[in-house]
C-alpha cells in the first residue's frame, strides 16, 4: 500500500498518555477492503484502482484519529473496529455527535469541501482504516466516470443522513428522537429480537441531543408505558407501532 496519509494526532489526553495506544502501519499482508460495502457495487477494475491508491492504518483504543480544523489531504473510511465523531471537549471527553461501527466512512465530505476536518474523530475500540488521498482520487474520478457516480451517491446518503439528523433535532423532542432511534437500530430484526446496545449510553445521549439523564428517565418512561423493555445494555422492543407512533414514523 501507499504511505500518503500522515501519522494520525494524539487528543488532548483525558487520561494519563500512557494509557492511550499509538497508530502503527498494519502488517503486510493481503487485505480485503469492502468497497461495495462502502460504496455499492463496483467494476472490479474501479475497486482494483481504489486499492491501487489505498493507505492503511491500525488504531489503538482511546487514540484520536484527526482532530476538527486539522489538514484532511484524504477520506477516511472504517474498515474495523468502532469510532466516534463529535466534539472533544478536554477534562470530558468526546461529545458524540455519531458512533461508527466497521465498515463505514469517517471523513467523507470534509476532505472534498475544504481539504480540513469539521469534527474529532476518536477509536473506542481496536480500529483499522483505509485512507484514499484526495488529489489522485479526484484524478481517478475525471477517468472512471462510472467510480465517480458511486463517490457521489457516497456524499448524497451523508447529506441525506445529516439533513434527518437536523429535522429532528429541531422538530421531534426528546422522547421522539429516542423513540425514532430505537426504531431505526431494531428495523431488521425479528419482533420481540433482543437488541445489544453496542454504544455506551452517554454516546447515544450525545447524538440524540439529551443529557444522560434525559435518556435515562425517557428509557424508564418507555418501558412503564409498555414499549419496550430494558435490561442494562439489552433492550427489546414489546410495542413496535406504539413506539412508531411516539416517533412520527
């Protein structure tokens, strides 16, 4: 692979440095990347050109991976592994304002628009990415037409996922918002499915605009009123039309 992206920055530390884990090139081997999975179907001449351009990089747990302002020379997709976009706050932590779990983009829009990162972007688990810098790929794009139209859809479904992500915020109060959410993570499961909350509450407060507390006592109300039913991190869905009604589904 080519070595084009730079060493990724260490956050403000909110522990002892010594506790957050170092960004190291990956080991040479083969590797697969979805590009399907990130992008829809490709000519497998178009995935052979991406992996042709394609820089990869390990990620330890708790390691920032570019912070907002800083340069962004390439995109950034998840490939493994979990992270989160939002706010670094120092003495607090990350406000997560996504959680991202492989494989997924991590800095898709901001390297196009003006070549700088709009958000912090930390590891909260073991991650690997994949970095395309952005010159040589909009090189590639003016030559492979049809490559450039899956980019394109890429960039649509972001602005199509952060123009819900306003409507809601200034449109649905909080119960709503929650109420939306559930639905949206238990869509593709059975009725009555146990769904394993993968994020740590404080994270999914943050990127529904509430307070811990706030997802507290509305996870509390929910499940007095029947509609779900909640035990530490598992949560199963008793009432789906109740719920999408509360919603605005």
């Amino acid at each position: 692979m080519n070595a084009i992206a730079p060493p990724l920055p260490r956050p403000v530390p909110l522990a002892p440095p010594a506790s957050l884990g170092s960004t190291e090139a990956p080991p040479r081997h083969p590797l697969q990347v979805p590009w399907p999975a990130l992008l829809g179907p490709l000519a497998a001449a178009d995935a052979q050109a991406l992996d042709a351009l394609a820089d990869t990089r390990l990620g330890t747990e708790g390691r920032m991976l570019f912070s907002r302002g800083d340069a962004a020379p390439a995109v950034v997709a998840l490939l493994d592994g979990q992270a989160a976009c939002g706010w670094w706050q120092p003495g607090r932590g990350l406000a997560a304002e996504r959680v991202l779990h492989a494989p997924a983009w991590l800095a898709l829009a901001g390297p196009w628009v003006d070549g700088r990162h709009s958000s912090d972007a930390l590891a909260q688990s073991a991650v690997l990415l994949v970095a395309l810098p952005v010159e040589p790929l909009r090189a590639l794009l003016a030559r492979q037409p049809l490559l450039a139209l899956r980019f394109t859809d890429a960039l649509a479904r972001e602005v199509g996922r952060l123009d819900a992500r306003l409507h809601e915020l200034m449109h649905k109060d909080a119960g709503a918002r929650l109420a939306a959410w559930i639905c949206a993570q238990s869509a593709d499961r059975p009725p009555a499915a146990v769904l394993r909350l993968a994020e740590r509450k404080r994270d999914i407060a943050s990127q529904l605009g509430m307070t811990p507390e706030t997802l507290s006592r509305l996870m509390r109300s929910l499940s007095e009123r029947g509609l779900i039913a909640v035990s530490g991190y598992q949560l199963r869905v008793l009432d789906a039309s109740g719920l999408r009604l509360l919603a605005g589904a």
